[in-house]
C-alpha cells in the first residue's frame, strides 16, 4: 500500500505492508502513548504513529528517551494471532526488522543487537525499543538517533550523522522497517520462534563474551552463552552453572553502563 507522509506532513508518499496505515504528526508526547489511546480505540494491525518529535519519549526501566527532531520515533500496532505469552518474542522481531533496516539504508554500518533489542555500535547506542501491551494490542515503539545523540557520559550513544548517514530520511527508515517487520512475524508465525532466535544471534552483540547483568536485585556476572527457546538471556557463571535471564540491563565486562 502507498501512503501519503500523513496529515501536516511534508514527503514522498512511501509503501506500507498491505492493510498498514501511516498516521504522521508533527509532535507528540509519545508515540507509544498516542499508538496506546488509538489502539484502545479500536486502531487496526499495522497501524503506525510516526512523529517528527516527541515532548515525553520513553525509554525502559521508566528511563525518558530523548526526542529532538530529526531522529526516528515510531511506535505500531499489532495484533498478533499469538497467545500474549508469547509476545515478548516480538522484541527480539522487531529489534531485528530494525537492525536490518539500517543496514539496508547505510551498510558500512557496523551495529549489532544487544540483549534484548537495542542496537549498538560499538558501546554506543543508536537504536532502542519499548514493548507495552494494552492486554488487546501490542505496541512496538522504536526510537532511532539519526541527526543527534543524546550527550550523557554514563550511557553513551551515537547517531547516523556521526557515522555519514544524516541524510537517511524517518520515511525512507519506516519503509524498510515496516516491509521487514511484517516479514520478520510472518516468519515467527509460520517457522517459530527457533527461526527468529537464529537469525537475532547472528547479529548478537557479546555473544560468548563475558559480561554484566543488572537486575533489580543486584548484579550477575558470567558469560553470555545463548538465548533459550522463548528468548531469556541464558549467563554460564565461572563453574559452568546456568541462570536465565527474563529482564535486566546487560553490560560488557569492562563498562560500567551502556
Ligand atoms: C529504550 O531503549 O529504553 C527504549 C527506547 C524506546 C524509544 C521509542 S521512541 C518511539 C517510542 N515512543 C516512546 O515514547 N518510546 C519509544
């Protein structure tokens, strides 16, 4: 389907998976919150919120996520015909979609997914994604620097620009992601999860590296041996035992924060 950029907004029309709808605004507070209240409305699958700027982006862990225009703010509707215990592997779909979407627009860019789906290059983030279920709908709300980075020393990132690739365009990043999203659950609808979790390691930042998981316990060392079969982070301590992951901040061993 071909889309206009949406009401108010400037741009090329750009092609959606059939049955998805673009819905651009200039600013919001959030995308996911404004994809929340249109989902609770009763928005369709693939129902998309893209907006320029946000003035309350969200990040995980109640953390804020810093949104100036210029930079990709998306947040999507879906209904997956899937039990809702399974959606969280929806994560690891997206963050690949995503991950993918920006090689395919700038490929000399060496990034990698970071448990459970950020995208880094090097130590330095440049994409991350929020999952929040309203119980009927799942929203996927990605946040990707383009033009900027926020400048925070304890939790470095980076930005398209920095790496020559200012001039990707949110519109022309949406297209690919989207087109690679309903791709991506297709496949984990039809292969599994197994299909999704092979292709998410590849592209694994740390894997079989030793490194740090925060929890809100306190924290865990060892190294990252694999991803289970439901996508739980599986750390091997020094004596070769086995803890699995559901949630937590991953970090490399020599970095204090990422
Ligand atoms: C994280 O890494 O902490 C997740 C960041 C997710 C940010 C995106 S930007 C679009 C969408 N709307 C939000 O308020 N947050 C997500």
């Amino acid at each position: 389907m071909t889309v206009g950029a949406g009401a108010g907004a400037a741009g090329p029309a750009i092609r959606l998976p059939g049955g998805w709808h673009l819905d651009h605004r200039a600013s919001v507070d959030s995308t996911n919150e404004v994809a929340k209240t249109l989902a609770e409305a009763g928005a369709a699958h693939g129902t998309i919120l893209l907006a320029d700027q946000q003035t309350a982006g969200r990040g995980r862990h109640g953390r804020g996520w810093t949104s100036p225009p210029g930079n990709f703010y998306a947040s999507i509707v879906l209904r997956p015909m899937a039990p809702v215990r399974d959606w969280p592997q929806i994560g690891f779909v997206a963050g690949l979609a995503l991950i993918e979407a920006v090689l395919a627009v700038a490929p000399d860019v060496d990034c990698r997914l970071k448990w459970p789906n950020d995208i880094l290059v090097g130590d330095r983030k440049l994409a991350g994604l929020l999952l929040e279920s309203t119980g009927e709908a799942l929203i996927v709300g990605s946040g990707l620097n383009i033009a900027s980075a926020p400048d925070d020393p304890d939790r470095p990132a980076i930005d398209l620009a920095a790496l020559d690739h200012g001039d990707i365009s949110p519109a022309e990043l949406l297209e690919v992601y989207a087109t690679g999203l309903e791709a991506g659950l297709d496949r984990w609808q039809t292969a599994g999860f197994a299909a999704i979790r092979a292709l998410w390691l590849d592209r694994a930042r740390a894997l079989g590296q030793p490194i740090r998981v925060r929890l809100p316990g306190g924290e865990l060392t060892g190294r990252f041996a694999d991803l289970d079969a439901t996508g739980a982070l599986i750390l091997e301590d020094r004596h070769g035992g086995l803890r699995t992951i559901t949630a937590g901040d991953v970090f490399p061993m020599e970095a204090a924060c990422s």
